[in-house]
C-alpha cells in the first residue's frame, strides 16, 4: 500500500546512501568516522526538514543491530518520515527490528501527486545486485495498477548501468530484465541509486539515472578499489505534484 502525501504543489525529499556505520559511533572506516559524517550532517538538516527522507542501503558496514539502532537515535526527533531500502551490506531483518518507531516507515511506495515513487529491493546472496524474476513481477503488478497519467520514480541500491570502474563488479546482475521492465512502461521516468559513493547523473535509453554520494567515503572511477574521505554528500529531490509540468523533477548534489 502506498503512503499517500497531502497535495501541495511540489515535494522536497532527501535521499542518503551508503553510510556505512558500525556500532561504535567513534569507529573508522577508510579515513571518515561514519556516524560522526551522518551526525552532522541531519544536524544541519533538521531545522529545516523535508516532506520525506530516503535511505538507499548500505547503513551499516559492520552489520550490527547496534549499528542501526545508531540511526535510529539520530532520526528520533525528526518529524518527516524516512523511508529505507537494504544494500548489500544490510540485513533487513535488522532494519526492521531497529526502526519500528515513527518516523521510520516500512512502505516501499511513496504517492506525490502525479509521483509514484518506487523502493525496490536489489540485494542477494553477493554483493551485486539481484533482481529475479519474483521481483520482477512483483513490480510489473504495481505498475499495473496506477493511472495512465501517473509518472513513476524508481529508487534502489545498485547501479543498472556501467560506471567504468571497480564498482562493475558488484553491478545489478539481472540489470537487462530491469531494463526491459523500464523500456516497456513510459511512465517510468528515472532510476536514482546509492552503492557508487559517486555523484552523478545521464540520460541513458530515454531514462534518466542519477546515482547519489555517500555519506561516508566517496569512490574514484578507477580499476581498483580507491575510497577518499570527504565531507558527507547526499541528494535533494524537488517533484513537482504535476508530472507533466516543465522541470517537474530536478535534483542538487549537496554536501554537509
């Protein structure tokens, strides 16, 4: 079931990836103290905040409930709800043991106006991704049911296309079944995802990727694995209740 937001005329959501925190909140991983990078940077967020929060996988590198709990912790005062998604670092299990309470939310479909936003699951048995065929069907049946007016988003942890770098070895490994999905449905506007640390945005087969920073580290497009510390990056998201409005979605690549 959808999580049906109040009409206004456009939305303003953030998405943050690729956390990664372990369940000390002064741990290290390459350079950056993870929990002190996403501490932060909500604290420069709450004052003024969304209509929605997306978290897009990878939370936790040491895959410790404690580690979630951390999150849990940070969020607690905030008012908007934050929706998540598991990367290949997560246990969903634990996700949902660790944010049972406002304003954390299961649902993996978000309704603005004309928007349908779509979470989807990509994690398996590997770090690349997975999209098998119950997946598949599953988001064939929900894009079934919306209006022939209705422009879908769609939002996962893994990269469908190739980044030229390291990163390809843990790509979505049924990314051709997704592309087929998108390519059959003109509804389906753009895909945004996490798992590259790496900023960036293109048009590629009439759909627009865009591929959201870290808060942690970030990765070099380079063959061989190389994190750089930096301050912590995350996306804005402006949809325009109209989806067929001029710029009626559009983005910032902001750091904290």
């Amino acid at each position: 079931m959808a999580v049906v937001f109040a009409n206004q005329d456009s939305y303003r959501l953030l998405q943050i990836s690729d956390c990664h925190l372990l369940a000390e909140p002064d741990g290290w991983f390459y350079g950056v103290q993870p929990y002190r990078q996403l501490e932060l940077l909500l604290s420069q967020l709450q004052t003024n905040q969304p209509d929605a929060v997306i978290l897009t996988g990878d939370l936790t590198q040491d895959h410790s409930l404690a580690s979630y709990q951390l999150i849990a912790q940070l969020f607690c005062d905030w008012s908007c709800p934050v929706f998540y998604l598991p990367g290949n670092h997560d246990d969903l299990a634990l996700m949902q043991q660790a944010f049972v309470s406002a304003p954390f939310n299961a649902q993996t479909e978000l309704s603005l106006g004309d928007w349908r936003l779509c979470l989807l699951n990509s994690t398996g048995p590997t770090p690349a991704g997975y999209f098998g065929r119950a997946r598949q069907q599953q988001l064939q049946q929900q894009l079934a049911t919306y209006q022939p007016e209705a422009a879908v988003w769609l939002f996962c942890h893994h990269h469908i296309s190739a980044m030229g770098s390291f990163i390809d070895e843990h790509i979505q490994l049924d990314a051709a079944a997704l592309w087929q999905i998108i390519s059959s449905d003109l509804r389906i506007k753009g895909l945004a995802h996490g798992h590259c640390h790496y900023a960036y945005a293109k048009q590629l087969q009439g759909l627009q990727l865009v591929g959201c920073p870290a808060s942690s580290v970030q990765f070099l497009l380079t063959p061989d694995y190389q994190p750089v510390a930096a301050r912590p990056g995350y996306i804005e998201w402006i949809f325009n209740a109209n989806a067929a409005a001029d710029n009626a979605v559009h983005w910032h690549f902001l750091e904290g």
